[in-house]
C-alpha cells in the first residue's frame, strides 16, 4: 500500500498520523472521531486546556467550522490560504470542545503543503493537527525528527523538510473585526496590513494578554533536550559562564508545568549560529536545536544579535526566548 493510503487508512479507523506542511510536522487525527483527537492529547502528553488547530483543504472547508465568514475574514482566507497563517474565530456550535478547549472560537488554517492538501482532501473531513513534538518540546521539521520524538509509535508520510521552520502566524479576528497576533510568524502585521488596505481602510489592532484568549502561549515551549542559554549582549566566555553560575541559583526546575533544564555542569558549551537572513535561519532553527542537543556538551547557546524589537526577526526570537532555559 502507498503511504497515503496508509495515512488515510489510520485517519479513518480513529489513529492519529505524522503530517508533513509548510511549517513544521503537525499530528493529524480526524476532528470528527473523538477518541482520534483524544489522541493527539496523549500522544503529546499534551494538557487539555491547550486548543488545537483545524486544518481545512482549502476556503470551502471554513463553512462548517466558524458562526459566520466576513468579508474581512474571506479576504484573509483568499489572499494567505493555502499559507502559514492561522485564523482564531467565533466557532459554529458543533465543532467539539476537546479541539478548542471549551472556548468559543476555532483556530483554523489551510496548510499549503501538497501533501497535506491531498490528505485533508482525500480523508473529506478536516484534521486537527497540532506540531507533531511532546508537549513543551522542539517542534518537528522533518519526518525522522517526529519519528524520534514517538519512537516509531507514529506513521509520518514523509514530505520532505518544512520550508518555513517554525509555526503558523496565529490571527485572531474578534467580533468587531479588531484584529490580534496571538503567535509572531512567517506571515506579518505589515503583510496582513498591507494584503487589506485597499478594501478595508486601517485596521484595528489590539494587543490580547489574557491566557484565556491565548492559551498555550506559555513562557517555555519549544526546548530542546539540553539547556539553552541565549546571549544578547557581547561577552567573553568567561563573563558567560559567571554569569550562568550566578542567575541558575535562582532559576526553578519547573515553570507553568514545562521542565526547565539546568546544566549540571557548565564546562563544556555548544555554540548554536544561525543565518544572518531571517527567512533561511526560521528554516534551520528547530534542525539546529535537535541536532546539536544530540552532541555531548554541558549547554546550548546562541549569540542574539539583533534588536529585540526588529519585525523580521521577532518570529524567531518568539522561540528563542521560550525555548531557553536563560538569557543573559
Ligand atoms: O504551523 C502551525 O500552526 C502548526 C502546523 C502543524 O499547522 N501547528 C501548530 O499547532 O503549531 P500547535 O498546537 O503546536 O500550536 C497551536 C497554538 C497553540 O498555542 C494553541 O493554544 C493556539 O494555537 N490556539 C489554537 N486554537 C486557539 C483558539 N481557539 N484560541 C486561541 N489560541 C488557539
Ligand atoms: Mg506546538
């Protein structure tokens, strides 16, 4: 049997299924089968107050998922989908409380991946797919690294490495069309700004805070199995190593649940560099967290260059932050 008619195959007898897209890997199961979203939720050892995302096959499948589709909202639709941009929107009634943790809206987003274009289109019913990593974790961006990460437990249709690297944009589009980034990604404000002016005018933005409308946005996410320190300031390694000794006095073993490693010694360090051009270091970065937490060294860093605040980079410094155990 092909690959993806074993993928659809275990889609449809309620497992879940390695599924490669633009982004990273997500782990698909059938939104409609209960037990297949439950899961999603065990095989990440993932909390259930954190939602997941809904991936249609194209603007069609929004129809079922959302209380009603604005003009606003198509327009997103038809000018990012099929893309790494996730729409957070008032949910219709019968989309389950399991997938959207008991909140009324749907996250829902149409990958651009060939391959899960085909498999969303040939199951005939949309996936909910979160990143296909253990709960606080690296996400995937190859298939080899899902494999890994369940330990051959989960069938991946392989679909090559993910050419963006890290998640989708999360966009939420509230009741009076104001407009909030709940996740920095390969898709910007100005993009989106820029893609609705003609028709709509200015938008307005508004910043959301609450961990009621932006669960899952926790401060840690995304570590690698070694520590990571990220470095924004010049130092010599010495001042870094002073430093780590002084600030790992005071960092905790666990925050909001996620594990915060500690190295247990600080002799050996790894240096983790990136491409200086943004859209090539998202691509790499999960890669790199993976492949050099396999080598044998005390801790991980990365050097920062950039300003924090710089609109290009802001995507990949989103991870970084969470994925570090410190930053100096
Ligand atoms: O690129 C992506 O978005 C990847 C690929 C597989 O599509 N998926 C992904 O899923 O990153 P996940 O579950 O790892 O991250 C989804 C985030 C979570 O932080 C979740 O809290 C948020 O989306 N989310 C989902 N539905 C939401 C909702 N209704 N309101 C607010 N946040 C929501
Ligand atoms: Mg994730």
């Amino acid at each position: 049997m092909n690959q993806m008619n074993r993928a659809i195959e275990i889609l449809n007898s309620g497992g879940v299924v390695g599924m490669p897209t633009e982004t990273v890997y997500g782990l698909a199961a059938r939104i409609d089968i209960p037990s297949a979203v439950e899961k999603i939720f065990s095989t990440k050892s993932r909390p259930f107050f954190d939602p997941l995302i809904v991936h249609v096959a194209d603007t069609s499948g929004l129809g079922g998922l959302v209380k009603d589709i604005s003009p606003l909202v198509l327009a997103l639709a038809e000018h990012f989908w099929p893309g790494p941009l996730t729409l957070v929107l008032p949910k219709a009634r019968g989309v389950s409380d399991l997938i959207t943790a008991g909140l009324e809206t749907v996250g829902v987003r149409c990958p651009a991946h060939p391959i899960a274009r085909e498999l969303i289109q040939r199951v005939g019913v949309p996936l909910a797919a979160p990143s296909a990593n253990r709960f606080g974790k690296t996400s995937p961006t190859t298939a080899r690294h899902v494999r890994d990460e369940f330990k051959d437990q989960v069938f991946v249709l392989d679909g090559g490495a993910c050419e963006i690297g890290i998640e989708s944009t999360i966009l939420r589009v509230g009741a009076e069309s104001e407009l909030s980034i709940l996740r920095p990604g390969a898709i910007s404000i100005e993009q989106i700004s820029r893609a609705l002016e003609k028709d709509f005018g200015s938008l307005c933005w508004v910043e959301v805070t609450s961990q009621f409308e932006a669960p899952g946005q926790m401060k840690h996410h995304y570590m690698p199995s070694r520590p990571l320190v990220v470095v924004t300031q010049q130092t010599s390694m010495a001042e870094l190593c002073s430093a780590l000794r002084q600030q790992l006095k005071n960092l905790p073993e666990q925050i909001e649940g996620v594990q915060i490693l500690h190295p247990s010694k600080i002799e050996t360090p790894l240096e983790i560099t990136l491409s200086s051009d943004p859209v090539l270091a998202a691509r790499e970065l999960y890669a790199k967290l993976r492949d050099s937490a396999k080598e044998s060294c005390d801790f991980l860093w990365i050097h920062w260059p950039h300003q924090l605040d710089d609109s290009n980079w802001s995507p990949i410094w989103d991870r970084l932050k969470k994925a570090a155990s410190l930053i100096i």
